[in-house]
C-alpha cells in the first residue's frame, strides 16, 4: 500500500529471517525448560507469530516473513514469550529498531541481545499540544504570567487487553512545584480528541511596572510541561501508562506560542533493572525497502531499455542481463525483472534468449541450468510468481496430512527410536512418496501456461544442442520442476504458503526424506541408488526402481513442455486463496435487533467467500465471489474499533475486523482482486457503518442510498500476480545506481577487450561481454538513464527537506529531533526579524 506524497507514492516493506534464540533465562523450576515463541511487531501491533519451539532454552524457528507496511511505525520489534498453560503468556524479552536504524542492518544476519520488557517502555503514538504563555493582571494589580496548556488530540496510541480508553495528564513541573491536572476519558478509541485547556502559574513578580512581555529567562528554563497518557482500567492493579512527553518551557522562546506534535516516549526509569545477558538473544536478518515511485513517465527511458532486451543481438548485450552482471547476488536482479517483464507479458520471449544463450555456452549436458545463473534465478522467480496456486492444489492436501499425522517415516537406523520399528517406517514413508508422486505426475493439465511456454523453450534449445543425447530434453526441464520447485515446496512447506509454519522436527525429518526421494525421481539419472550419499536411501530407493516411475516422470514432462494449450484450466477446481480466524458482526436479518460480534473462521476460494464456526466445520456463511459488489475499509469510528473492513453485497455490507493492519490489507487486496471482473461493481460505498436508522458518514437515512465516496478498486483481475511495473523499474533503478562503480567497469572491460586480443584481464574476467562494441552502447544508455532519475531523486530529497517542518503532524517531536526543533525555530524567527 503506497503513502501518496506530492505525485509521488511510498512503499514500504520488510522481509525477516527469524533465525534462532540462545541462552534464554531457565524457567524458575524443576523444569527449567521453556516453550517460547517469536512475534513480529510495528510499534505495538503484532503481524507475525511464529510457532511455539518447546522445552528449550535455545530455541530455533527458522521462519521467514515478508510483508508491505500499511502505515507509518517507529519501530520494529521482536518479542519472545514463554507460553503458559494456565495464566497469560509471558514475555522474556524484546528487540526494538528504530525505523531510521534498519539499514544498518540490512541483509545481515545479526545477534541482537534481548531487552527487559516494562509496561512503562511499551509505548508507541503522538500528541498534540498548544502552549501559549500570557500576562494577567489579577483584580489586586499584581501582573502574572499563566501558562495555557491545550491538549488537542493523540493518534495512534496502544491497545491494552484489548481496549483503549485514555486520558491525559498534564503537570507543570519545577524545583518546587508539581501542579496536575487531567482530562475526561475518551472511552474505545485510540485517536482520542481532547482539546481541553488548563491553566498553570509561572510567575509572580513583585511589580508590575515592566511594560513589555518579560519572563525571566532563568526562572522558565526551571520549568517544563509534562503529559502522561493513561488508559483508564478498571482492573484492580490500576491505569497503564502510554507514554508520555516532556516539553520544557524554553521552546516558548520570544514569541510565547508554542503548537507542535509529539511522539509519545517511554516513562523515565520506568520497570526493574535487569542485567541484559541474562535475557540471552535472538539471531535476525532484517531487510527493510523503502520505495520512492515517481510517475511513469519518469521511468520510460530505463523501462524502454529493459523491455527491448530479449530482441538484442547478443542478448548478453541486453540491459537485463547487464543487470545481472553487475549485481552481487544474480537474485537481486532478477526478483525485479521477473516482475517486471511478467507485468508486461514479456517474460516468456525474456527467458527464452537468454537460457539459449546459457545452453549454448554449455559443453556437458550433464550440467545444463545446475549453476546458479541468472537464467536459473528467473525461471525459479517466474514458478514462484506464476505457480504458487498450481502448488496449492496440487501438494496442500498431502502436506497438510502429513504434518497432522505424525506417522513415523526415520529409516536411518542410527535415528531410530527404541519404539519404532524400521519397516513398519519404511512402508510409511513409501506411502507418501507414492502419494506426492501420483499427485505431482497427474497434475500436468494445471501448470501454468507461462510455466509450460518457457519449458517448452527450455526442451526446445537443450534438444538442439545436444542432438545426440535423448534425455536432454527431460532434463532441462526436470531441473526445475522438480528440483526447484517441488522438492523445495515439500521440504520447506512454509516458504511456499503450504504451512503457516516451519514443521517440528520429525516432520521436517519426514519431509526432508520425500523431497530427497521426489527429487531424484524427478531427475531421471542414469544410476539412480548413486545419488544418494546415504546407504539407507540407496536401499529404499529400491521401491522404486521400476519403468512405470520414469515413464510417468516423462509423460508429465512432455506434457508440461508442450507450448500454449491450457489456458483457464485451473478455472474449475476450486483454489484456496487465503483462510484464517477473524471477527465478524453479525449481520442480522432484523435491523433493529442486537449484532454483536463473533470470532468465525474465514475461507475464500476462487469460487465463494466464506465463514465458519471453527475450521473444518460446516459453512454458517456463503458468499458467491460475483456477490462481492466492493470490498472497502470501514472507518474506525464506526464501532470504535480498528483494523475493519466491509465485504459489500447486494442485500447488506458484511464489516468483518481483522487481527492486524497487515492482514487486514491483505484480505482487502486478495478478495477486490478475486472480484474486480465482476460486472455489478459499485462505482461508490458509504466509508461508514449504517447504525442508528442512518449513515455515520453522509448521514443519510434510507439504508439502501447509493454510497457517498469512490470505490478504491482499479487492481488487475489476475489473482496470481499484482505488480506495480513502475515500482519494479524503480527498484532496477536502485540496483543500477548501487552497483555503478561495477557499470563503469564493465565499460573499461568492453574497450580493454575491442583493442586487446591476449589473455583476458583478470579484473574484467568474472563479465559476460560476447559483443564490446554492442555491450558499450547498452552501457552508455543506463548509466544516462540512471542519471537523469538520479537528478530526480535528488531533487526530490533537496525539496523534501526545505519542506520538512519538525513538529507537524507529518515530523513530530521525539527524543533526537527536539534540538533540530529549536535550531529551526530559532532560524525562523530570527529570518523574519
């Protein structure tokens, strides 16, 4: 979801390995073992939980999580729990970064040590303050001076226990004084407004003879206004702290006036002191993207470039396959350029030349696609894109039955526990090989066309370079579908969206040993028991060494590998699109009745929208995807609560609150995607709810009144695929422009190499250059590209900054930003002097 800024639009996202915990504090008892888990947090809000590791001090989760950031956040943090039977789950520790730090970062796998946790340091939005200083003359003569202290209003503020009910209290705070005051409560809401104002005496001179506005510098530099947000509990241990602020009077300067916003900042020395290496630490590896989209004009010169490279001679020419070049990681580039010429239905003509290019300057075909190339990254990008709901419906149902038996399938007799009996395992496994076998090898009609276009050019180059050997043609292509594809989707079930997590062990062990049998089934080798480095797999391999498993494994090659014939064949079976526990209002036939809200469990498929009481039950609930009419936001006001959305219907709105600001947004774009061909699409929606014989938002009483605001539709109707082509030419941009000093380079490497015939220079050997002269024309158009959306880019930050006005809305005040405050009031005022 993009933050639109002045014609230009904002993406955030974030992609996280949880590696590992270590040397957590033992639990205080005979046990001294935990059960822990992991949770991924924007300030407060929780978007990610990983599974509970047990009975370990040590525990490893080794799960990955992307996702787009929906709204701005200060921090990123990861917090570990120990879960708890009967009481609530307690925390042990956390890690909190800052936004402005998570570049540092960036890519690397890093220990953070675990922080203690306090409810004073939990703390996350801002407030709105005015203060205005003034003379009063009291009816005895005397000149005072009174501080007018306004609270306006806070966003963004915690919910605690699932509420948020605050208040505010405001204290002037001196070396002989503490005067407190508070506001009303604003009951269910964390965007509370106030604007209440409280007045406080600062000064009290004996004369008042000044006849200026004078405060004595040294008596208000004493001072300093403070503001704690409360949330008003009715628990028994009492109000819970916010957050709060500190303004010192002095910020007042010559004018008298101050009016800025705040971010809310921990209780000073608030929870106990705790020696930080007793908490232990958490192994993380953070990427953190943030992407500046100019409009897509700006873009033509660079996208023209990239679009054009399947058609230049030398494709190793090309500007994709340059930027391929010069990356460090060939998966850098190509994630952007999948995207990228997928958006603009140019993927297959991509692929094609440059694996042609890959297979002729290959001599064994033993070899063919092994390396990894960027021919290989691609075709791996494109499954992932293109074959995510191939995957789906083809390996979902076995997986999840594998992960929810628990048979024991250990045929290495080492690992083999004392209960379990060897072939009894081995039969087990053979079972589920068997089974994935069948479902991989008949699943051919519902691979992907753009899967089984770029197969076919795959078959088509191996087979006529290398004429002589028979099985190329089966090779080429079975070094993707099974060995990237497949195989890893059985291993790692969670990677792929099959599991929500990473296995326990003795699936995982389950898991690992299919993959290995399935991948080399799949690989159709001469020797197959070679393969395997372990006795134990050679001999169970056995099972399967008969003709009906490679002609099946052929058959299905041949199949996936025939060009263009399968469109919409997935259309018919439905798919699952996405499913998991949300509330929902009831949606009472009786409009003056009770809606109250239950916790249901949702699933959408190609085919229907629906709910249920717990999973696996019965439908309470179906909606027929061509019903959807709109799938909109509600607003928060309508029933005080946040993170809801509203599934519009001909007859009612179905306003449905999901877990998290992430989720709620992806449920919002799966389900406008899956809706958008609808032909009765409303053009408007009323933002609000209907209550009270009324629209909250237009006010209007007749329920069925056509909608008072735009729809925010316009996304493609693919389900598969939703990129944003100049966010993704952005992206190659930033590559570009990183990797410049590489550019130059292989600039130096073409000239060295038109006016040199001898031995190559080791510092150009590690390019692909087959044509100088070609490559150098290329070369000269990025670089002029990539500069001119340089001078953009830095426009734009040169303006932004002028522009930037700390202690707006947009740049509250925090603990680092208050001295620029004063710096940038005090060259203000001293410019209008």
């Amino acid at each position: 979801m993009a933050v639109e800024e002045e014609g230009l639009r904002v993406f955030q996202s974030v992609k996280i390995k949880i590696g590992e915990a270590k040397n957590l504090p033992p639990y205080p008892g005979p046990n001294r073992m935990r059960d822990c888990y992991c949770t991924v947090n924007l300030d407060q809000e929780e978007v990610f939980r990983t599974k509970i590791v047990e009975k370990s001090l040590c525990p490893f989760y080794g799960e990955d999580f992307y996702c787009e950031i929906p709204r701005s956040f200060r921090h990123l943090s990861f917090y570990i729990f120990d879960r708890d039977v009967f009481r609530r789950d307690s925390s042990i520790g956390k890690v909190a970064v800052k936004k402005e730090d998570l570049q540092k970062y960036h890519g690397k796998d890093t220990w953070f040590q675990l922080q203690p946790v306090s409810a004073d340091s939990e703390v996350q939005g801002k407030v709105h303050l005015e203060l205005r200083l003034s003379e009063v003359i009291t009816d005895s003569g005397v000149i005072s001076h009174k501080l007018a202290t306004r609270v306006l209003e806070c966003q963004g503020l915690p919910i605690v226990n699932g509420q948020c009910d605050p208040y505010a209290a405001v204290s002037l705070l001196g070396p002989s004084r503490s005067d407190a005051k508070k506001t009303k409560v604003k009951r269910k809401t964390n965007n509370p407004q106030y604007d209440e104002v409280f007045y406080f005496e600062v000064t009290r001179p004996l004369s008042y003879t000044k006849r200026h506005f004078d405060v004595e510098e040294e008596d208000v530099d004493k001072l300093a206004l403070r503001v704690d947000l409360w949330n008003a509990s009715n628990l028994k241990f009492g109000d819970e702290f916010l957050g709060g602020v500190r303004v010192p009077l002095r910020v007042l300067g010559q004018v008298g006036v101050h009016d800025a916003w705040y971010f809310l900042q921990p209780r000073e020395n608030g929870g106990k002191t705790v020696k930080v290496e007793e908490l232990g630490s958490l192994r993380l590896n953070i990427v953190y993207t943030e992407d500046h989209v100019f409009p897509s004009e700006h873009y033509t010169p660079l996208r023209d470039l990239l679009l054009y490279s399947a058609m230049v001679q030398p494709v190793s020419a090309s500007t994709a396959h340059t930027l391929g070049e010069v990356c460090r990681e060939k998966q850098e580039a190509a994630i952007p350029l999948v995207r990228l010429f997928l958006h603009y239905g140019k993927i297959v003509p991509f692929i094609s030349a440059i694996a042609h290019a890959e297979v002729n300057r290959t001599q064994d075909p033993n070899t063919i696609f092994r390396g990894n190339s960027l021919t290989s990254k691609c075709i791996d990008e494109t499954m992932k894109l293109a074959g995510m709901h191939y995957l789906q419906v083809t390996l979902k149902p076995i997986i999840d039955e594998i992960c929810a038996e628990h048979k024991p399938c250990e045929i290495d007799p080492v690992k083999l526990k004392e209960s379990e009996n060897l072939d009894t395992n081995r039969e087990n496994l053979r079972q589920y090989v068997d089974r994935i076998f069948n479902v991989i090898t008949t699943s051919g009609v519902r691979c992907p066309t753009v899967m089984c276009d770029i197969f076919f050019s795959l078959r088509e180059s191996a087979a006529t370079r290398f004429q002589v050997d028979q099985d190329v043609r089966y090779t080429a292509v079975s070094s993707f579908i099974f060995l990237r594809f497949f195989a890893p989707a059985i291993l790692s079930p969670n990677l792929f969206h099959l599991r929500p997590h990473h296995p326990d062990t003795s699936t995982s062990r389950t898991l690992t040993l299919i993959s290995k049998t399935i991948q080399t089934l799949g690989s159709l080798a001469k020797s197959k028991s070679a393969n395997f480095k372990e006795s134990y797999m050679a001999a169970f391999y056995d099972y399967f060494n008969e003709q009906k498993y490679a002609d099946s494994v052929k058959n299905f090659l041949d199949l996936i590998s025939t060009s263009g014939k399968w469109d919409q064949k997935s259309i018919e079976t439905p798919i699952m699109l996405k499913e998991g526990f949300m509330i929902k209002r009831a949606q009472g036939r009786n409009r003056f009745g009770m809606k109250n809200f239950k916790k249901r469990w949702f699933r959408l498929t190609n085919h229907e929208f629906t709910y249920h009481k717990t999973k696996g039950e019965c439908a309470l609930c179906s909606i027929p995807i061509e019903n959807i009419l709109a799938v909109e936001r509600l607003e928060e006001e309508s029933f005080k609560m946040k993170n809801m959305f509203q599934v519009i219907q001909p007859e009612r709105a179905l306003y449905i609150q999901a877990n998290n600001c992430v989720e709620a947004r992806d449920w919002i774009d799966i389900l406008t995607k899956v809706s958008q061909c609808n032909r009765k699409r409303l053009s408007t929606y009323h933002p609000s709810a209907y209550l009270n014989g009324h629209w909250l938002c237009c006010k209007v009483s007749a329920d069925t009144a056509p909608g008072c605001t735009p729809c925010t539709g316009g996304l493609p109707a693919n389900i598969q695929l939703d990129v944003d082509g100049d966010r993704e030419t952005e992206r190659i941009y930033s590559l570009f422009s990183t990797y410049m000093t590489k550019l130059i380079k292989m600039q130096e490497a073409c000239g060295s190499k038109s006016v040199y015939d001898g031995p190559e220079q080791e510092e150009y050997s590690s390019f692909v250059i087959d044509c100088p002269q070609e490559t150098y024309k290329t070369l000269k158009l990025i670089v002029s590209a990539v500069q001119t959306l340089e001078q953009q880019h830095t426009k734009y930050k040169r303006d932004k900054f002028k522009k930037t006005k700390i202690g707006s809305q947009e740049h509250p005040i925090g603990d680092k930003s208050f001295q620029c405050y004063i710096r940038q009031q005090s060259e203000s005022s001293t410019y209008s002097i």
